[in-house]
C-alpha cells in the first residue's frame, strides 16, 4: 500500500485514525493487517480502530444512500474486522468533514453506516449530538455475562451493533478485561458482542466499563452508553423524553432518549495530530 497519510483523533479517548479515501482510490485495498498494523500502539500509529472517509457512491455498503447523504464512514475494528457503527466514531467522523469545509456546522451531516443513516448535529458549545436510533432488545432470557472469574444476568441491546449490559456493585468487579467476557447461551451473539459494565451513580446518572468486540477494553463507547441507558431506562420504567449522563473512563457521555423512541448521544469530538505512514 505505500505511504498512508493520517489523521487521529477521539470521542472520550476512544481514539482513530482516519483516513480521507473521498474516491474509494486512495486505499482501495485496506485489508484487515493494514488496520491491525495503523492501530498498534507499538509498530503503528495506535487507535480503537480506522474510520476511512469515503463519499457514498464510492463503496458498494453506501451506494443505497448515494442520493440522500455524500460521505460513508467506513469503520475497522482494531483487529482489522468490520465494523457496523461506533458512536464516538461518528462524532470523530463528522467532526473531520467540519475540519476540511466539508460540512456545514449550521446543518445536520448525514453520515452513512453499516447500521443506516445518522444525522449529526454540530452545538454550539462545540460538542457534536448525534442521532442513533432506537435500542432493539432481542430476546435474552437467561443470559449470563462473564468476566473477572464472576458472572451476571445480562440485557442483550441491539445499537446497530451488539451489546450485552450488566449491572455490577462496583466497576473493579469484572476485573482487567484483557480477555474478552464470555457469555451463555451462545446462540445470543453468534457474532461477538461488546460487553458494558455498569453501576449507578445517582439519578439518571450512571458510570461503566466497556469490552469492544474486536478491540478491548477502551476508554469510551457511544454506542454502548447508549445501550446502558435504555436498559436502564426500560429496567426502571422511565418514560422519554429523558435523559442520561454515562460517565466513561475517557470523560462524559449524554444520553437523550425522544418521544420517538430514538436515542440522542452527545459529547465532544477533538483531532489530535495527522502525518504519514510507510505500511
């Protein structure tokens, strides 16, 4: 592939490298070791994962939409698996395009996924608001979560991506989360599962820890804070609109749930430093 130009940046400190691929010629080839190798901490430049900016009618996952949004967000997990939506990535994503002159910060940014189109909302206090959709809660009934040597009853919550949430007496309680948690019955995640653990920290505020599938443990995750309160919310019959502060370990999460059922997820979005890369 040659020299890679790239930026980083993070929501939270859940942290990226992007990408900027507008044609789809650039990096047409990013395979799973090229991304394994860009997020290395070590060998690499080091990231969560690598968000490629490319616009919609340049990948064949966002060609549907190439006539209702420009850009697709082509996210990779840090192991080099593909990704269907990150949260945090998205406000990094659009925050980028503002970046370039490539979105207007006084109108909503479309931004394609592999989980659908989500509108992004530049505030005026700099943060980013973007629209998530509603939480889907598969049938999970009986589901155990393991980490740490310990378990828990768990809610399986459908983001776009697959999580699992548990609530625990203290966030030490799972351990180091080196290794990914465990969960039974299988059939429940067939695909790997991002696994958040959570405590309550006072009224419609709680606190968690995240296991990504396909990453680790990181120091935030959008779509898993979204997960946590509509479980919560569902666990304590809150009606919407209400919303939720998720304290992460890389900072503050908002967590709006509407009327309509969709979930509204707010906070910041910084870029941190661009270079290149022989890979």
């Amino acid at each position: 592939m040659g020299t890679v130009h790239w930026v980083k940046g993070h929501g939270t400190e859940n942290d990226f490298v992007l990408l900027y691929d507008p044609d789809g010629t650039a990096y047409p080839d990013l395979d799973a070791a090229t991304v394994r190798f860009l997020c290395d901490r070590r060998r690499g430049v080091g990231a969560d994962g690598v968000l490629r900016v490319v616009r919609t009618h340049a990948i064949e996952d966002g060609r549907a939409y190439a006539g209702v949004a420009e850009w697709f967000m082509d996210f990779r997990n840090a192991d080099g698996s593909t990704g269907e939506m990150c949260g945090n990535g998205v406000r990094v994503f659009a925050h980028f395009l503002r970046d370039r002159g490539l979105a207007d910060p006084g109108v909503d940014l479309p931004v394609v996924t592999r989980a659908g189109l989500k509108p992004v909302r530049f505030e005026a206090d700099g943060q980013l608001t973007v629209d998530m959709g509603p939480a889907g809660f598969p049938a999970s009934d009986g589901l155990v979560l393991t980490a740490g040597g310990r378990s828990w009853p768990g809610v399986a919550v459908d983001m776009g991506n697959p999580h699992g949430v548990a609530f625990v007496d203290d966030l030490s309680d799972p351990g180091a989360l080196v290794e990914q948690p465990t969960w039974t019955p299988y059939d429940v995640f067939p695909k790997g599962v991002n696994v958040e653990f959570a405590v309550r920290r006072g009224e419609r505020h709680l606190a968690m820890r995240v296991h990504e599938r396909g990453v680790g443990e990181t120091r935030s995750c959008g779509t898993g804070a979204c997960a946590v309160a509509a479980t919560v919310a569902r666990v304590d019959g809150v009606g919407a609109p209400a919303t939720y502060l998720i304290d992460v370990p890389g900072g503050t999460l908002t967590i709006t749930l509407r009327s309509d059922g969709h979930l509204e997820l707010t906070g910041p979005a910084v870029l941190t430093a661009r270079g290149e890369i022989d890979v």
